[in-house]
C-alpha cells in the first residue's frame, strides 16, 4: 500500500514542529539564528528529496515511513538512539539561553556545510537502493547492491547520518551538545552490526557481498 500524500505532508510538518520546539523552547527565544539555519539546511532540501521519490518510487517512500522494529535488539537500539537524540537536540537550546558556549561563524557555517554533505549521502544511498528501508527486514524482491555508495562501504546511509549528527552541534552553535551526539557512533555501530546479522542471515549473496566489501561504516578506516 502507497502511502498518501496527506500522511507524508503530516509527518513532514510534525518533524519540522518537534525539532522546532527541541530547539526554541529550551532556548526560551526565537532570536536564535543558528537554530534557524540548521533547519533550513535539514528541511529545506526534504522537500525535494520527498516530492522526487513521492513521484519517482512512491513505495520506497511508503517503506520510510516505517517506524515498527520486528528485531528485539533494534528495538531496544532504536529506543537508546531516540534518548540521544533528544538529549542531543535539548542542550543547544539551554546553551543557547544560558550563554555557555561562544562558537564562532566559521566553524558554525563549515559545520552546516557538513550537515547539509551528510545529507547529500543519503539521499544518494536512497536513490541507489530503493529497499533501504528506515526499519531492519529483508523484503520480497529484495537483492543485494553493491553499487554507487555500496561499492566503498556496507552502510553509507549511516555514514552520511553520522555525519550529519556530529556536525549538528556545532552548526547549532553548542560545544556542550558534542557530548551526545558522540553517543551517536555507538549507536550507530550497534545498529549496523545487529543488522548485518539479519542480512546474513536472510538475504541471499550478503555474506559475499561483506567478503568483497570489508568496511563496515567509515571508508578505509572500518
């Protein structure tokens, strides 16, 4: 079943309101002009990359909007990854409002920059595998890529997330806020590694693939 476009508009505008008000309320003011820019940068290019596979391949789009972990393990991943992110996204607010941190523009525009280049990852892992899913499951039809991003390492989509989050504080002008989202590679490493059983385990001509491409996250390094 395709998703409809009323539900994608929704969870659109619920995504866009929940880290608004992460951001905002904390901070205790909408003077706050790196909070404002960061989701320019998240937000605006979502629009596109929304109405492209919402007119292109509308069932990958139905298969990201999937939020229900079969995997026990994922669950429990999936649970300690949202208690991160909100954290994450509470203490540059309270930075903000309390002055505790003084980053300067460069490093806050460079940092956007990153933002937006993880981005671009994963919008490029997403046009190369359309079974890239946001929950962990083999599906029917489903086969093995090895091209594109896949062809350098097993997960870029979380490399480019990766990015994305530890650049996040900075672009939102908190050295503070590092401290979580470093929480992120952890996170991410437990989720990749549960996942990868699953592939082995379900999806045929993975175990080969994983012989041919060894790094797992971060190209030339694991």
């Amino acid at each position: 079943m395709v998703i409809s476009t009323k539900k994608i508009v929704g969870l659109f505008i619920a995504s866009l309101l929940t880290i608004g008000a992460m951001l905002f309320i904390p901070a205790g003011t909408l003077d706050y002009w790196q909070g404002w820019i960061y989701i320019g940068v998240v937000f605006f290019p979502a629009i596109f990359t929304i109405a492209y596979f919402a007119k292109k391949d509308p069932q990958f789009l139905e298969r990201r909007m999937r939020y229900d972990e079969k995997e026990a393990a994922q669950k429990k991943i999936v649970s300690l990854g949202t208690l991160v992110f909100i954290i994450g996204f509470l203490i540059p607010g309270l930075d903000q409002r309390y002055g505790w941190s003084a980053v300067p523009i460069e490093q806050i525009i460079i940092a956007n920059i990153m933002v937006f280049v993880g981005y671009i990852i994963i919008i490029i892992t997403m046009k190369e595998n359309r079974f890239a899913a946001r929950t962990v499951a083999v599906e029917k039809g489903q086969t093995v890529i090895t091209s594109g991003p896949y062809s350098i390492v097993r997960h870029p989509m979380y490399f480019g997330v990766l990015i994305m989050y530890l650049a996040t504080p900075i672009a939102l002008g908190s050295y503070i806020a590092i401290i979580p989202f470093l929480l992120v590679i952890p996170v991410l490493v437990l989720r990749l590694l549960n996942e990868e059983e699953v592939l082995k385990r379900e999806l045929s001509g993975y175990n080969e693939y994983c012989e041919k491409t060894r790094y797992h996250l971060i190209p030339w390094i694991w």
